[in-house]
C-alpha cells in the first residue's frame, strides 16, 4: 500500500491574552493507503486539533501537509471545497453535530445536495443505500435526531461522511460518548468499512483499550508534541516513553488473580502557553534529569520503526 497522507512539522498555535497556545507543537507522521493511525494522549493533548488542521477544517500555523503526493497546505478555497469529497470526519458527539431541523433522510443527503446535483429520486436511492451500508434501519428515514439513541445517531454520522466516497477519514473520539456495547458494534462497523471502501483512517481517542483494537500504528501526544509513535502491537508489548507507560499501566485488566502495577503519574501539568524549552512532561516524569529541564528531547528512532521522544529512553529501558 502507497502513502496517502504525510504531516511534515506540522504546527498549530492559538493566541491567547496569556500568549500563544501551543496546540500541535511540531508533528510529523506518514499514514499508508488502508491503514490507521491510532492518536493517544489526555484530554487538551491536541489530538483532535490535530485532526482538524490536518483536514484544512483549521489553518496550519507552520509545516506542510501532503495528501496523495500533492502539497495541500496552502490551497485555495475552491481547492479546498473539492478536496473535501476525499478527505471526511466523523465527529465525537453524533447529537451536537446533526441538525436537529433535519430528518435522517435529509441529514445523509445534505453533502451530495452539496457537492452534486442529483435528482430527487436519484438521492433518495443513495441515502437507502447508505443507511443499508452502516446498519441503520430505513424506517428511521423520516426520524429526527432527538428520537434516536446514540448508535444511531452516530450511523448517521458515518454515512454522511461516507456518502461522498472518501478516501481518508479522521474519526474524533467517533464511540466515546456510547456505551460500551454500542462501541463495540460502531468499530466493527468502522472496520468492516474500511475494508470494503479500502478506507484510511485517522482514529482519535483517549481509550487506549479501544485503539488497540482498531489502529495499525499509534501515536502518543503529550501537550501538543509527539512522544511516542510505533506499530499498534509493538506499543503495547513494548512501551519505551515514561508517559505511555503509566497510560497503559492505568488499563484495567479483567483478572482478579492477575496483580497488575500501576505506574502513577504525579506532579502538575506543563502549560501549553509559551512553553520553554524543555521536555513536557517534565515535571510529571520519575526519571527526569538537569538536560530535561533546560533542553526539548528530538524524536529519534529507538528500535526499528519505534520512535521515541526522550532523553533518558535508552537508560530507562536498558537499551
């Protein structure tokens, strides 16, 4: 499979009466046709500006996207308006992102009354489509929003973003407002989809459990900046960054009998406003020496594509 999409330095910063806010900090990543990549990270890491700016729905402060060979950072608003039909999102709360003046029926239509100028009955065989394709059942054709529950609504929301034929999708934290058994049959819905469509994703979320099941690579951010990026299975058999141990760490195992340690992650957070010149997790990490205060860790490749942002990796991990 080729390179769909390539982030190089990617940079995203607000300003802020405190100062700028540094939001995506330097990001650099490459994703192949058909494969995801599984962003990690607590919440106000910069996962899903992430996301966003890589998706032109946000401007990039600095760096270069490439999307498909092309160099898509600096295009025009018609480039952009066209570029949509191949980069979609699914967003994290089905309910705030749908109309609620629009019935299912028009909500899945509303990106081809958009973008192309089908005919009516042309549109209403497509959105069937659509809703036999994601498991939503056509009787709720003429339903609102507010009458569905949120699996349903959230179907909604992947045949929108599916009912153009895309070939990338950033998914935003797409189940973490379901419960659990409607998690389960929303990534498997995803992953039955990327198989048939030959979709490549962008999987977003703060639940390590459930990246592990979807994500190809995954890639760990901590307050705007990259610290670990490295295949799905290798992460979790083989963690190297303090902070992606104590993520994993807080997974709970459904054993009784198995003792599991939990690394715990004390201190306070690095602010994201001007920070200075040094390693982010500073002031939360065990191992921190004097060259993690004065001095911002390179990421560097530690083992065969694992990468590592730390200065201390190697010692740590025995390397």
């Amino acid at each position: 499979m080729g390179e769909i999409l390539r982030v190089e330095n990617l940079k995203k910063y607000f300003d802020t009466p405190a100062g700028s806010l540094h939001a995506v900090d330097d990001v650099s990543f490459s994703i192949n046709k058909g494969e995801t990549l599984g962003v990690v990270g607590e919440s106000g890491c910069g996962k899903s500006t992430l996301g966003r700016t890589v998706l032109k729905l946000l401007d990039q402060t600095d760096g270069r996207i490439y999307f498909q060979g092309r160099d898509i950072t600096n295009i025009s608003k018609r480039e952009n308006r066209e570029l949509r039909k191949d980069m979609q999102i699914i967003f994290q709360d089905p309910f705030s992102s749908l109309n609620p003046r629009f019935c299912v029926s028009d909500l899945i239509a509303d990106p081809l009354k958009t973008f192309t100028r089908m005919s009516k009955r042309d549109l209403q065989e497509k959105v069937f489509e659509m809703m036999d394709l994601v498991g939503l059942s056509r009787r709720y054709a003429f339903s609102y929003p507010h009458e569905l529950d949120g699996g349903r609504r959230q179907r909604i929301g992947i045949a929108r973003a599916l009912i153009l034929e895309p070939k990338f999708i950033v998914c935003d934290e797409p189940v973490s407002a379901l419960d659990v058994s409607i998690q389960a049959q929303i990534l498997n819905l995803l992953q039955d989809l990327q198989v048939e469509k030959d979709l490549t994703y962008i999987f977003v979320t703060h639940d390590l459990s459930v990246v592990k099941h979807i994500s190809t690579d995954i890639l760990v951010m901590y307050i705007g900046v990259m610290v670990e990026k490295s295949k799905a299975k290798e992460l979790f058999e083989h963690p190297l960054h303090p902070y992606t141990k104590g993520l994993l760490s807080a997974i709970p195992v459904p054993n009784i009998h198995h003792e599991k340690v939990r690394v715990k992650l004390t201190g306070e957070l690095s602010s994201p406003i001007n920070p200075p010149n040094a390693c982010r997790f500073v002031k939360r990490c065990p191992y921190a020496t004097e060259i993690c205060r004065h001095e911002q860790p390179q990421y560097e490749e530690i083992m065969p594509n694992h990468f590592v942002a730390c200065h201390n990796c190697r010692k740590i991990n025995n390397l």
